[in-house]
C-alpha cells in the first residue's frame, strides 16, 4: 500500500511541472511589468496586469477551471487586441487627446519647467579657468566665488552641444600639492601651464563647456565667462499655478493648459471634456456640413458595391452553373484571380491605368477621343470620374467573393424547384425570380450585409486610389469629393494641418460604427424575415 505522501505526488506528471514553470517564467514577467508601470503611474495598465495575471493563474492551477485553459489564452488576446483598444478609444473621445496635449499634467509641468530664458554672454560674469590634459584629450575646470565647480570637456563651437559634457568633480582623483586650492592633475591629467595656454590661444577662444543651464565661454587663455541661463516657469503647486517669470505672468490651468494673459502655453496635458467632440461634429457647421455630403456618399458607395459585385458575381455564377458551358473548371480559376491578389496592389494599379496622360485606359479610348474631338478623361481628378473609377476598381475587386459564396449557395438549391416552376408554365426568368433568388437571398444575405459593412470602411482602397480627392474647393476642413467617413476622420483627425486630434477622430468613429450597427441590425432583421417566409 502506498504511503500518503507518495498519493499525494501521483497526480503531478509531465504536464504539471510544464504548467508550473510556464507560469513561473510568466509570474516573474508580470512582477517586473508591474514595477516598471508602477514607476510611470500607469494605474490603468498596471489594473489591468494584475487582474489578468491572476486570471491566468486561477485558470491553471485549479482544478475547477480544466476546461478553461483551453480557451484561455484565445480570450486573453481578444480582450488585449479587441475588448481593449475599443475601450480605449471610447475614453479617448471623451478627451482633449491631441497634438499639444498628450502628456499628464505632471509630464507638462515637467517641461514647461525645463524651459529656460536665455541669457546674453555680454552680461556674464567672468572667472578664472585651467585646462588640463593635452590638445587630442582636453578637460576644463572652472570655479566660481561661492565655490560652485564646474568640470569636463570642453567642445569645439561648431560641433553640437553635448548635455552629458559637465562631470562629478567630487569623484575625480585631484591632487593638489601646493594647497592653493587649484589641482596640479585631475584624474592623472597634468594642469596646462601659461606656455602651453599660448601654443594652443586659437583653440581656446573656440571651446565651450556645455552645463545642464548653461555654458562656459573662454575668452583669454586665463578667463572664461559663466553663461547660466534661468528658468522660465515656475510651478506652485498650492495655488495651481505656473509663474512665467519672462514675462512676469500668473498662468492658470483651463481645459488641459495653462493659460497666460489669454495666451495658451503647450505642452498641456489630456483631461475629460465630455461630450465636448460630439458637441463639435453636430453643432460645428465646419464640420456637420462635409459630413452630410460624405456620408451620402459613403451609404451609395457601399451599396452600390454591393449591388454591382453581387451582379456581376451572380451572373456569372449561374454562366460557370450551366452544364453546357465548356471549361467551367479553368473558367472558375481565372475568375477568382482578381481575389488571390493583395487589394492595395491592385487599387496601385488601377491608380496608374486610370492616369489622365499615361494611363493604358486613355490610351485605349483614345480613337473614340479623336473621333469626338475631345481631351483624354481626368479620372481622378474629375469628381464624377473620379467616384465611377472608384466604383471600377471596386467591382473588379469584389466580385470574385460573389462569385464563390453565390455559386456555392446555387450548387445548394435544389435544380428540380426551378424546374417544376417552368412545368408549370412560368419563363426561365420568372422561375428565377421568383423561385431561385428569393432561396439564394436566406442563404446568402448575412453574407451581403458584411459585404456592406466592410465597404462602408473600406479605407484602404479609397486612400490608396484618389486619397479622398479631388478635393472639395471651399470646405474649410480638409475633405474630397471620394471621401468616405473613415477617410474623413482620417483626414481631419491627422491632416488637417494642425496636428493630430485623436479625441475628435475617436468621437467620429464611433458614429460610424453606430451608423453600421444600424444598417446591420435593420439587414438581419430582414434576413429573419426571408427566413420566416421561405421556411
């Protein structure tokens, strides 16, 4: 009989100890993560460790959650890569997050306190200096009245300024024998001697000695001027204040910066504003206005889309379907040609067929041009020429995807409805119509209403094609005629020539995704409908 002990061990096989020391190496990831985020005051992220740390270990150690494990790591990327970014995006629309005000207020202030007013060389009080070293490895030491020292080496005034020059003189090796105060070596570097100074005078009037606040200037072989700039802004942390003493201010904080006399001073820092960048894209009549004539845009663009893949896929579907059609099995590989490539390098290519003066297009309706006596079509520069170009390389995109999910929803359509509907005396067509289609429409419909939302968004192909353009002449935000929702947060969000303004880009894709939850609920719920009539 085996003892306790030896029962208490005989569950713990291979995969235990591969378990184990897999959280191990994880746990001690997580425990260094969670220190360096502690540091940064990330409290969002570092939440966000710990939970999910002790999720993980929860999941593997116990024996109640087996079947967990499984999907485990499956939910833990989807919450990082998915569940995350949309929550993040949410809080960022209701931010200030922009160009100017990225950093907390702790990072701002930071900054703002590092500036400093420069200060005029004339004005400089002059001291004594010595050099030691030799001309290929020179060291600079000078000290003031009130004992400040400053050492280290010294730069030509041409190179760029090093901020790591000054050094810690208190941890160099000085020797000074005949205790005047003034080493005769630092660091086993020999103090020049007024001989040496002359032999090397035009050198000396072009070093500098780079400090944290300013410089050290030699000006003769003996003297050297303390140019020490001062500090600019002075924060006071009780009042909440930042003091510009430049320009002898009060600054207080409003809105995520610190206003000066009415004048804004950056870097500010992101604070919750609300529902400030939704007031925006409604009440902003800078912005409501190209939005109105985007989104129209946008819904046809999708929908005819839609509409012209789904009939030219179908169409030839059914031509590929017929029996009698020869070489159906090359017919379908050609066809699903246009899906096997990358879309951006096929919206790349049709960029250059469109061209207005080399473009292949042009040039192959070049006889009907002379016939007609006309200039070569600008395709994308026209606005009307520009969205049917679009739409082109839109349908020779799509509709290899109709073409396979509608082929395959006909091979499972019963041939013998068709054909007992032209027994009983309808036309091929009206047997289609009226019989084929509507069962071709409950299996594929889900699928159209993908097809919609992917061309709602579909960036890629109106970035890479026209960009948007050609622009609308007038529009005080930066939009084009092409321009769909998604490429017009993009545009104004980044583009619009006064940096970036995620928290306004984040608000407008929200509105998007709403306008597309929207349309998707309203095309499921007529899908159920040709569902509950063709049951």
């Amino acid at each position: 009989m085996s003892s306790p002990a030896v029962m208490r061990t005989e569950g713990y096989g291979k995969g235990f100890w591969i378990r184990l020391v897999g959280l191990m190496i994880l746990n001690a990831m997580a425990v260094y993560a969670a220190v360096v985020l502690y540091a940064e005051g990330a409290w969002g992220f570092l939440a966000s460790l710990v939970i999910g740390s002790l999720f993980i270990n929860w999941v593997y150690f116990s024996k109640k959650t087996a079947a967990m494990r499984w999907i485990a790591p499956g939910l833990i990327l989807m919450i990082i890569f998915v569940v995350w970014p949309i929550i993040f995006s949410v809080y960022i629309a209701f931010t200030n997050w922009s160009t100017g005000n990225i950093l907390t207020k702790t990072q701002a202030i930071e900054q703002l306190e590092s500036l400093v007013i420069p200060a005029d060389p004339e004005d400089a009080e002059e001291f004594d200096y010595y050099l030691y070293g030799s001309t290929d490895d020179l060291h600079l030491l000078l000290i003031t009245e009130v004992g400040d020292i400053f050492y280290g080496p010294p730069r030509l005034q041409s190179e760029e300024p090093n901020p790591d020059a000054l050094l810690d003189f208190g941890a160099a090796t000085a020797i000074d024998d005949d205790g005047d105060g003034i080493p005769e070596s630092i660091d086993g570097r020999a103090r020049l001697q007024t001989r040496d100074l002359f032999q090397i005078a035009n050198l000396i009037e072009d070093l500098v000695l780079d400090l944290p606040q300013g410089q050290v200037l030699p000006q003769t072989i003996s003297a050297a001027r303390l140019v020490v700039s001062a500090q600019r802004y002075t924060y006071d942390p009780v009042a909440d204040v930042l003091v510009d003493a430049q320009a002898d201010l009060t600054c207080t904080p409003e809105g995520g910066n610190f206003i000066c006399d009415g004048q804004r001073r950056d870097p500010g820092w992101r604070v919750v504003v609300g529902w400030d960048n939704f007031n925006d894209i409604v009440g902003n009549e800078r912005i409501r206005g190209p939005l109105l004539r985007v989104f129209i845009w946008n819904f046809a663009f999708a929908a005819l889309s839609v509409i012209l893949t789904l009939g030219l896929g179908l169409l030839l579907a059914m031509t590929v379907r017929d029996k009698v059609f020869k070489g159906r099995a090359l017919y379908r590989s050609i066809l699903i040609i246009p899906y096997a490539l990358p879309a951006f390098i096929s919206a790349l290519v049709w960029r250059g067929l469109f061209n207005r003066d080399f473009g292949q297009i042009n040039s192959m309706l070049e006889p009907v041009f002379n016939l007609l006596g006309s200039e070569p079509l600008n395709w994308l520069g026209d606005p009307t020429l520009a969205k049917i170009a679009v739409l082109i390389v839109n349908l020779w995109l799509g509709f290899p995807y109709m073409f396979l999910i509608t082929l395959g929803a006909l091979q499972s359509i019963p041939k013998s409805l068709e054909e007992a509907a032209i027994v009983d005396g309808a036309s091929p067509r009206r047997a289609f119509r009226s019989v084929t289609f509507p069962l071709l429409m409950v299996s594929i419909a889900p699928l159209l209403i993908g097809s919609f939302a992917f061309n709602f968004n579909n960036f890629v192909l109106i970035f890479l094609m026209t960009q948007g353009g050609p622009p609308v002449l007038g529009s005080t935000v930066p939009v084009g005629h092409t321009d769909i929702l998604i490429s017009f947060t993009f545009d104004v969000a980044v583009q619009a020539g006064r940096g970036n303004n995620f928290g306004l880009g984040s608000a407008l894709t929200i509105m998007i995704f709403l306008l597309v939850a929207i349309f998707s609920a309203i095309g499921f719920r007529y899908t159920r409908k040709l569902e509950d009539v063709f049951q």
